[in-house]
C-alpha cells in the first residue's frame, strides 16, 4: 500500500524545490513506513524507513528524536503543510508535505493493521531463530 506526493524542499528561507516523495507500507512489517524520495537533484534521492506511529502523532503534535522529526501544519508560516525533517550523515531535509493524502493513506494502514495489532502477524519465533542463529 502506498501514496506519492509532490512536497517541497525547504533550501532557504526564499528557495524551495518540487521532491516526490512516496510512502509504503507493508503489513509484514507492521511498524514501519517507507519514504523513498527523488527530487531534480541527486542530493534529493534517498530512502527511509521509520515508524508508521511518528507520523500519525507528527499530524497533530511535534514528534519523534533524532533523524526523523516531523510537526503539524502551522498556519503562521503560511505553509499548509506538515513538516518532516530527515537529517543523517549525509545533510538534512526539511520538507513541506501535503496533509490530506499523507493523513488518508495513514487511516488505510491503520484499516490494514489496527493500532495494537501491529505484533500479530509477526512470527516470533522464526525470527527469534533468525536472530539466534545456530548456537
């Protein structure tokens, strides 16, 4: 399941460029999103991945730590949409991104695996053998 949109790259406070991004999600990895985003440059090309939870709560409150940070829309900035702020050791983003069809695409994944539901499907014990190995 998945949605792509067209965000904006914040450069500058007077500079911005078109990035899209596309969000996936797979039910066999219940806590995750991917983000894989191109942009006209090749600094704009990367992948992600991050919790599906991040960005429900970045909807409505600031969220997350570290590398993926993400806030709701603010109407004093005159900007619509959320921000999402991605930073690693290769630079940092900062992204405007449209609100109405990353928070429809959420809802979907929420129908595909509710809240709490997320460890269901996971085998627990072929991946504790996985981690294990043989020993």
């Amino acid at each position: 399941m998945a949605v792509t949109v067209t965000a904006v790259s914040v450069i500058s406070r007077t500079e911005t460029e078109p990035v899209v991004l596309r969000f996936s999600y797979d039910r066999r990895q219940p806590f995750a999103v991917v983000l894989d985003m191109s942009g006209p440059s090749d600094r704009g090309n990367s992948r992600w991945s991050f919790a599906r939870e991040l960005l429900q709560a970045g909807l409505q409150r600031p969220s997350g730590e570290g590398d993926v940070r993400m806030w709701p829309p603010c109407r004093c900035n005159n900007r619509p949409g959320a921000r999402l702020l991605l930073g690693g050791g290769t630079g940092t983003v900062l992204l405007d991104v449209p609100v109405r069809p990353l928070s429809g695409w959420l809802k979907r994944t929420w129908e595909a695996v509710p809240p709490g539901e997320e460890d269901a499907g996971i085998d627990w014990d072929t991946l504790l053998e996985k981690l294990l190995g043989d020993r």
